[in-house]
C-alpha cells in the first residue's frame, strides 16, 4: 500500500469523523429543545429528502452523465446522515418512560445501525435477482420513511411527556428549555467537573473507534496480509454483516443489566472481554479468527454505545443531555482523528515489504485502548454510576464517586 492510499482514506475519515462530531451536537441541541416528537418527524423528512436528492446522481449515472450530477451525492448523504443522526437522538425520549429498564431501552436505540447493516446486502442480492436499478429501490425506500415518519408521530413522547416522566423518576423539577449557548456553557460545566473521569472516557470512545474504523478502513490489505490475497480482504468485508449479531445480542444483555444488582460490573466485564479477544487474535491469519474479531468490534460497538448512554444519564440531567452529549461527541471525535492519524503515520512509516507494517500499530493501538478500558471499568466498578443525574440548573454536585475523583 502507497502512502498516497494512506492519505487518501485518512482524509476521507477526517472529513467522515468531523461532519459527524458537528451533526450530533447538532442533533443532540435540537432534542434538547424541541423534545422527542418534533425531532424524530424532522429526522424522517430529512432522510427522505435526502434519498429524494440521491436520485439526482443515480439517475444520472444510468444515463451516463454522472460527471455533472455526482457532486449530489455527498448533499444528499449529508441530509440522510443528518436525519439518522437526529433519529437516534430521539429515540433518548423512551428512556424515563422505562426508568427500571434504562439500559434495555439505550440498547433498542443505539443498536439500530448494527441491526439494519445487513440491508445493503439483502439489496444488492434483490438488485440482482430483479434486475431493478438502485433508484427504484431507494424510491420505494423513500416511502417507507414517510411511514416510519407518521409512525414516529403517533408514537414518540413529546417535550412535555418526557420532562414529565424525567420529573417522576427523579423526583425533581427539571428547570425550563435554555438557549443554545447556555446549555453549551452548562454542559461544558457540568463535563470540566468531572474532567478526569470524562477525559479518560473519551480517550477510550476515541480509541475504540479508531481501531474500529482503521481496520474497518483497511480489510483489502489486511486480507492480502493474512489470507493471502486481495480478494479475501473483500469477502472479509462482506464478512462484517456478523455486525448484526452485537445488535441482536446486546439488547439482550442490557435487559440482563438491568435485572442484575451488578448489572454495570457484567457490562463492563463483557466490554473488556470482547476488547481481550480482539487484541489477541488480531493477527491470527485465519478466517474464523478475523471473522471473530468482526463480531467482537460490533458487539463491542453496540454494548459501549449502550453504557455509554447509560454514563450519560448517570451524569446529566434530562434537560441537557442532548446538548451535553453532542459536545462530548465533539471532543471525542477530535481525538480519534489524532490517533487516527498517528497510526496511519507510523504504518506509512513502515516498509511495505515488513509483513508486520498493518499489524504492528494497529495491535498498539488495541492494546492502549484496552489498558485505558481496564483502568475506567475499575474506577466505575468499584464506585458504580451515581443514582441521580445532575441538571444544569447549578445544583451542587452530589455524587459520591465523582467527588473522590475530582479531588
């Protein structure tokens, strides 16, 4: 591999991890401020637009003049992207509605993507069977999402139902919707409170998803490494639809939290589990070994954005968590893009002809992350989350745990 290609799909991260730091944080205000149901009606209208717009350069490409309409692409997948963000930032109105089942109901939603990635294959294999363009499937796609849209209507709780049910479980009054700045400036309080537990949370947010991404970003290559051609690599992508089995399997496990006394110990248990596994077997030149880590990066995906939603709802109040969370979001995908960078560095670095050029950062880089993911699942097992969030209204901070790591 040139360092060009290395340039090239680094640049196409950064810009991939930038867009989607500023989208959530983005959608996490507009929740914050308009509530669930309006947020989720507006990320259904945007993904049809935005599949609306995705005709422009597909129609373009069958009558062969995609040179003038693909520069559409990127705006359609940015409102498509936007929406999805959005519709996962609405789902967070279910969560009070279930406050024995938080941790179940943070699964539904942040497992979503990993369920639904097995769609663009079942596509493609009825693309070829019917013989249909891939217009005409993202048009009857379209109308899909106008239904999801009426079904979000009818069935997400609104702004007051929400702060309602937040109110009863945990037995305060919320204080009212704050403008954009505000919340930023309290949220941004409430996180440099805590600033060592949330610094080295989002190091390991950060780290995770840039081995995730990095080798996600590389399975050409590293099928040509250690299955011995490039072709493996390719199947080895198509391999990843084992992504739908961290979706399947972790609502399960964090229904199993939530009945569990130690139910935050098991999660974080399972988390540093799957990280061992992949760290290990990284680099071992079999096919079952790489589909394994496949598996274990989208359950690993799955259950660390369930607790971490989980963390959030331990740490900020119902009020600002949207806000609070994106700008948490922000940070973390500053991060990743260093270390991204410094590992395509030094594997650019390396002599192409060292078979150990991919392996060598990418295993570091596992195994930093998985010393950071021990030190924080032994800080938060030992002192578990706290019972109540703190809002932003200026409430004095009276968690037991942050307290002694912030002294």
């Amino acid at each position: 591999v040139c360092d060009k290609q290395y340039l090239f799909v680094s640049q196409a991260w950064n810009s991939a991890m930038v867009m989607g730091g500023v989208i959530q944080f983005f959608a996490g205000w507009f929740f914050d401020r308009v509530g669930g149901r309006v947020t989720a009606v507006t990320a259904a209208s945007l993904v049809a637009l935005g599949l609306l717009m995705l005709q422009i350069p597909l129609l373009g490409a069958q009558g062969g003049s995609d040179v003038h309409t693909h520069s559409w692409l990127f705006v359609a997948l940015l409102f498509a992207n936007t929406g999805a963000e959005m519709g996962g930032k609405a789902g967070m109105a279910t969560v009070w509605h279930l406050p024995a089942h938080q941790t179940f109901a943070s699964a539904l939603v942040m497992c979503a993507p990993y369920v639904t990635g097995f769609l663009p294959m079942l596509i493609s294999a009825f693309m070829h069977s019917t013989a249909l363009p891939l217009s005409s499937i993202m048009q009857a796609w379209v109308v899909l999402v106008i239904l999801a849209g009426v079904c979000y209507y009818r069935l997400t709780p609104t702004m007051a139902e929400y702060r309602l049910q937040a109110e009863k479980a945990l037995g305060t009054t919320l204080p009212p919707p704050k403008s954009m700045c505000r919340v930023l400036r309290e949220g941004h309080a409430v996180l440099r409170a805590y600033w060592r537990l949330n610094a080295l949370t989002v190091l390991i947010i950060a780290g995770a998803s840039s081995f995730g991404l990095t080798y996600a970003s590389l399975l050409g290559d590293w099928g040509k490494i250690f299955l011995g051609s490039k072709a493996a690599g390719v199947e080895l992508g198509w391999m990843q639809k084992v992504f739908f089995m961290g979706g399947i399997l972790t609502p399960v496990l964090a229904f199993a939290g939530d009945k569990l006394k130690q139910g935050t110990g098991f999660m974080l248990a399972s988390m540093v589990t799957l990280y061992v596994v992949m760290s290990i077997i990284l680099s071992v030149p079999t096919w079952p070994a790489q589909v394994v880590v496949c598996a274990c990066n989208s359950f690993y995906g799955c259950i660390s954005g369930t607790f971490l939603m989980k963390y959030a709802l331990a740490l900020i109040g119902p009020e600002g968590i949207g806000t609070a969370t994106g700008v948490f979001t922000l940070y973390a995908s500053g991060v990743t893009l260093v270390q991204q960078q410094l590992v395509y560095f030094w594997m650019s670095s390396l002599p192409s002809s060292n078979p150990t050029h991919l392996s060598l950062p990418l295993r570091c880089a596992a195994i930093y992350t998985l010393v950071l993911l021990v030190v924080w699942a032994s800080i938060l097992g030992y002192h578990g989350l706290p019972k109540k969030p703190v809002t932003l209204a200026g409430e004095e901070c009276n968690l037991p745990m942050v307290q002694t790591l912030v002294a």
